[in-house]
C-alpha cells in the first residue's frame, strides 16, 4: 500500500474532501498511472449528486485522466514503466461474446475490486473503474491508451471520455457517411466533439441545438454549420427548414429528459436518434410507437462512442497532431486538486467546455 492525495466524497451532494488515503500495488493485469491530468465530466457530477443513486461508501471519483506509468502487474503486456496513456472508463475482459466481436464497451464482467482505502483500512469505491479524481490510480490494462510523449496530458485526458463519447458516437455508433446530416442537442463537451465527429466524417449540415444562445455560436468553432435555440417553439421545425428534410441522424449529448423525448421530432425519414447522454435513473421518455414504424425511424443507444482503445485512440491522437481534432480549445479552465470544488461548481454553472484538474 502507498498513501496519495485524492479528492473523495463521502455523502451525496455534499463537497468533495481532499486528504489522504491508501492505494493497492498493481497486480496481475493492473497498471499503476501517476496521473498529469484529469478532466471533470458531467458523469461525476451526476454520479456525485445521487442521480444513478446514493453512493453508499466513500467514493473518488474520476474517469477522464492521463499520465505516466509508475508501475506494473506480472501479467501485464505491451506497457511498462515511462509510457504515457490515457486511462478510461472501458474495463473489459477481452474474453466474453462482446469483447470477442469487437464491442469491448459492452463487456459482460467490467467490474474489478477498488485498490483505495481510507487511511484506516476502510473500503473507498473506485468509481467507473478509474477513482481519477487523485494523484496516482491502479487500474486495469484494457482501460488504457498509448497517446504520444509530445501530446500534452491536459488535452489527452479528454480522449479518455468526452471526445471518443461525442466523435465516436458519430463515426463508430451511428457510421455517419459523407452528405449526411446532423442535428447535436446539446453544445457541451461531449455535444462539440459530436460535432467535431460529425465535421470530420463529411456531414453535409450539422445543426447544434441548445438553450444557451452563446453556446450556438461555440458550436460553429467545431464545425457546426447552424444554430438552433432549444427553447424557440418546435425547434425541430427550424432544424429542418436548414436542411430541407429533418436530419439522417440526431445525437442526443445531455441528460435533460425532454431532449430525448423530442429527439425523433428533428429525424428525416428513416433517420436514426443516437441516445449519448444519460438522464437519471428513472426519468422515462414517451414516443409514438407508430410514427416511429410509419417514419421507419430507430433509436439507439452510444454507449462510450463504441470506442475500441487500440483502434481509435491512434487515430484521435494524429488528428490532434495534425490540427484536425480541437482539443486545446476545449479546455475551458486549469485547476489544482485543492480547487475541485470549485472547479465542480463552475462545470455545473453550464458556461465551461471542459475544466481539467493538474496534477
């Protein structure tokens, strides 16, 4: 056991704490990663604030980060101590049906036991696999990416998350072709890399959606062609007066309920709403059974863009060295682990792209 600073909450809703706590040596198939940086995404608020509820033990939480290998486990292969990764959410065990084919996103046995414990011996969750809200994390192998040692970490550890969710959602989950187009509700973090996606993969219009009329103009930084405000009468209407005929394909990046329930209204004929964000537990959704079958519309789920590691993070990371993929640009603030709080409160303010902890 080593002891690292880390940020951990020990009540729903209540601020994180920043002390000290026990971290497990890497064994078998896990990797220690001191880490450089980790993001802060909408996931960790909402898993913070009870919204897939209450947390039960104390919890660090954390998935989106980068940094360097420290250490590693005897049956590890293909990392060692120096590299520089990026480490995620997506634990998989290479093995099942799902791994097997290809859909490593929806592995059958993602759960490990948590490295962390308080200073006491107490049990902490290590929330998503990752516990990234900290100086160092033990995880397993399949949840980490070479990124190259020039890349700067602030902006890799968006990879981790936010960026194969939105780009991924695009390319991987809905296989967007070129002349298609796009509606994205929601002009966040995973909402801009949609549209990053969506930009990339040809898309003949891409049409951003938002409450916030400052995000729209964000929006046409990544390569959004119009804007749409979310609280105007029937949006979908003006949506599809811009592209003349509803969109091939509408990406829903927020968790706000009334988004999804709308989604289809914004669909061409035949379209397809890719369902990214994540509501609550609980919060439903109504549709028109009929005037789905009758518009031959589907709605789909994009779990984590169907990332596979290997294949997309090389890929990603050369479009950030080419200057095609926006990543800097998407860092809305810098922030020290004393400042989580703080930077919490300013993600939740609805106004930061994406606010990144150093470390």
């Amino acid at each position: 056991m080593q002891t690292i600073r880390a940020a951990v909450c020990y009540e729903t809703k209540n601020p994180l704490v920043i002390e000290q706590i026990q971290l497990a040596a890497p064994e078998g198939r896990a990797v220690e990663i001191t880490l450089k940086a980790c993001a802060i995404c909408h996931s960790d608020i909402a898993y913070a604030e009870g919204a897939w509820g209450d947390i039960g033990d104390p919890v660090v939480f954390g998935h989106e980060a980068a940094g360097v290998i420290s250490r590693v486990g005897d049956a590890v292969s293909g990392y060692g101590g120096g590299d520089h990764v990026i480490v995620t959410v997506m634990r998989s065990c290479g093995t099942c049906a799902h791994c097997g084919t290809g859909a490593p996103t929806s592995c059958d046995n993602p759960s490990a036991l948590s490295p962390l414990s308080t200073s006491d011996g107490a049990p902490i969750v290590q929330a998503m696999n990752s516990g990234a809200f900290a100086e160092k994390v033990v995880v397993d192998q399949s949840q980490i990416a070479k990124i190259p040692e020039t890349m700067p970490f602030d902006a890799a550890s968006l990879l981790a998350c936010g960026v194969i969710t939105g780009v991924g959602a695009v390319g991987n989950s809905a296989a967007l072709r070129a002349g298609q187009d796009v509606v994205v509700i929601g002009a966040g973090g995973v909402g801009l890399n949609a549209i990053q996606g969506a930009r990339l993969a040809g898309a003949r219009r891409i049409v951003a959606v938002d409450v916030v009329p400052e995000k729209l103009e964000d929006a046409k930084t990544f390569g959004a062609t119009d804007g749409v405000l979310a609280t105007d009468p029937a949006p979908w209407d003006r949506a599809s007066a811009l592209t003349g005929r509803g969109a091939d394909a509408v990406f829903v990046t927020v968790g706000a309920i009334q988004a999804h329930a709308t989604a289809v209204n914004y669909l061409a004929p035949g379209g397809k709403a890719m369902i990214v964000g994540m509501p609550p537990d609980g919060a439903m959704a109504d549709f028109e059974p009929v005037a789905i079958a009758g518009a031959g519309h589907g709605i789909i789920g994009a779990k984590m863009g169907d990332t596979v590691l290997a294949r997309d993070i090389p890929w990603l990371s050369d479009l950030y060295t080419q200057g095609r993929l926006q990543l800097d640009e998407l860092i809305s603030g810098r922030w020290s682990l004393d400042q989580i709080n703080d930077a919490i409160a300013d993600t939740k303010s609805g106004t930061a792209r994406r606010n990144v902890i150093i470390f």
